[in-house]
C-alpha cells in the first residue's frame, strides 16, 4: 500500500496513451482471439528475440481487423487475459511507415502491460496466447486502436490509421498465487476465495487487533523471493480491522499493481507494515497481514483510511523484478 493515492504511475507518452484508453494455460489450451491474415503476412521481420529486429512493410499497410504472425515460435506459457506481460516493442505507423517507438532490447528497458480492457484492444488480442518466447508481428486496426478516440496527434497517428507492432514476450506473471495451500494461523483474519481469486476477508469477532505486524502464509509459492530493492507485482485486498469495510483492492480495479520494496535509499513507497510483510515471500505466495496504525498511516487519515486504522491485506505475489 503506497503512501499516496495513485497506485500506478505510467512512464512514457506512448505507454500512457497505449494502456488508457478504454473503448497460466498452454498456448495448445489458448483460443486466440486474432490470427495471421493478409496485412501481417506483409510485416517482414528478421533478427534474434531479443535483439533489435529489421522490420519491413509496404505503405500504407491497411487493415479492417487485427491480425498475428508469429515470427519467432516460443516455448513458455501462452497469455491468458488479465495477466501482466513484459514485452520488446517497436510500433509503427502503417499508413506512413514512420516509427512510433522502438526497443532499446537491453534486456531491461521492458514495457508491460496488463492484458484486459484497460489496454488498447490490438495488444491486449495481438499479445492473447502468445507464448513466452515468442516473436510475433501484429497488424492493429484503427477500430482496435486510436480510430474511437479520433486519433491520437501527439503520436501523429490518424483516426484511419492501422499500427505495426512487433513484440518479443519477454515474461508472464502469474495470474494468481498457485502455492501450496498452508495451515490458517490461530487469531488471523479469515480468507475464502472466488473463483477468480478475489478473497474475502473475516475478521476475528470481538477480538481487540494485535499490536504487532502479524503475517501468515496462507499460500507457500515456490518462485522467486522478494527483496529490498526489487519490484514485485501483486494482487491485493485491503480491508479496516475495526470496520471490517475493503478500503482498496486491486482485484476490484482490474489489474495487478507493481509495488517497489524500499532499500533504504530512497523515501516514501510503501507503508512499513506492508513493506515488511512482503519482504523474504516467494512469488506464487499468497499471505495475510494485519498491520497496526504504527506501521501503517499512524495518527493521520489517508483517504477512506481514518487516523490510527489497524489494516489487513491480502495479498497475492505474482512476481519479482
């Protein structure tokens, strides 16, 4: 839980604009909703995934529908809606040919999505059942892209305008912890799940909160640990001791969020109680923590968050970076 209100803040113009606009099974498993079709049999691409590709197309490169081709065939997972991908992309104009954007291909310089309507619908279609690995050029229509929203001029894309994607699929988080189930901790809130994930959370009746941070397992992942330092995507649940009200929850707004865990050298970024309940957890956990005001918003009011709230969370641990 940040000390502020925004949970996600977006970097770059082009990533801003690509997911905010609104109009793990097997790719053998995976129904995509796109295939290849006429204009991406048209997008030349050579080069190794993961390097900078040479990519070619005759303009204007025109198309009423979104179209895959693969490139490059990957061996991982395939996407599956909902979940948080970190690709390599270059976008093109197609009517103009002119570059939008281009990887570095550094091997850090990734940009992610979430694959669900809050990204425009040619990645969330073009990226659904690519595998992980996997090089794949995607032809985006107007109507998929800028074309509702009349364009969009500070990328100098016309309402008419289809795009050129390449995208390399670097990695797939998890879309829910998928660790072993672990023994409920006497005294912790209560957890039950739907059958999407979303948990319910049961506070203690007639118990005063504990005094102290107070973290069970409730979930055991086998991946890989979070630390000071790293950047870990969740989801989560929050709800006040006293009230037993949800106060926030990423499951409710749609997306995982990514949460950097603080080092030391800089200030701000999460609440203690929260920080320290997630460091030295495994990805594929899930847990619940009950975090006193001390280690929480202490005396001061934080949005629906009154002055001296014990808080509980639930979260689940979709990966680290």
């Amino acid at each position: 839980m940040r000390r502020v209100p925004a949970l996600i803040a977006t970097a770059g113009l082009v990533l801003a604009t690509l997911t905010a606009c609104s109009p793990g099974s097997a790719a053998a498993d995976c129904t995509a909703p796109v295939s290849a079709g006429d204009a991406s049999k048209l997008v030349s691409v050579t080069g190794d995934f993961g390097s900078a590709p040479t990519i070619d197309f005759p303009t204007p490169l025109k198309t009423d529908t979104t179209q895959r081709s693969e490139i490059i065939a990957g061996e991982g997972p395939g996407l599956v809606e909902g979940q948080k991908t970190q690709v390599d992309m270059s976008i093109f104009n197609a009517t103009t040919g002119e570059s939008i954007q281009e990887a570095a291909y550094d091997g850090e310089s990734l940009s992610s999505f979430v694959l669900n309507d809050q990204t425009l619908a040619g990645i969330t279609d073009g990226l659904l059942c690519a595998q992980v690995g996997s090089r794949v050029a995607v032809v985006a229509s107007p109507d998929d892209t800028f074309g509702p929203a009349g364009g969009n001029a500070d990328l100098k894309v016309a309402e008419d305008d289809s795009l050129v994607f390449v995208f390399d699929v670097v990695k797939a988080y998890l879309t829910r912890a998928d660790g072993a189930d672990q023994l409920p901790v006497a005294g912790l809130p209560a957890v039950v799940l739907a059958e999407d994930g979303t948990p319910g959370i049961t506070i203690p009746p007639s118990t005063d909160p504990p005094t102290d941070l107070e973290v069970g397992v409730l979930k055991k992942g086998d991946g890989e640990k979070v630390t000071a330092g790293s950047t870990v995507t969740v989801n989560y649940t929050g709800v006040l001791w006293d009230t037993k009200e949800v106060f926030d929850s990423s499951w409710a707004n749609g997306a995982p969020v990514a949460f950097p865990i603080p080092d030391g050298s800089t200030e701000g970024g999460l609440i203690p109680g929260f920080a320290e309940a997630l460091t030295g957890q495994t990805v594929g956990s899930q847990i619940v923590a009950v975090i006193p005001p001390d280690q929480a918003y202490g005396d001061q009011a934080n949005g629906a968050i009154p002055a001296n709230s014990t808080l509980v969370f639930v979260v689940d641990i979709l990966g680290v970076d």
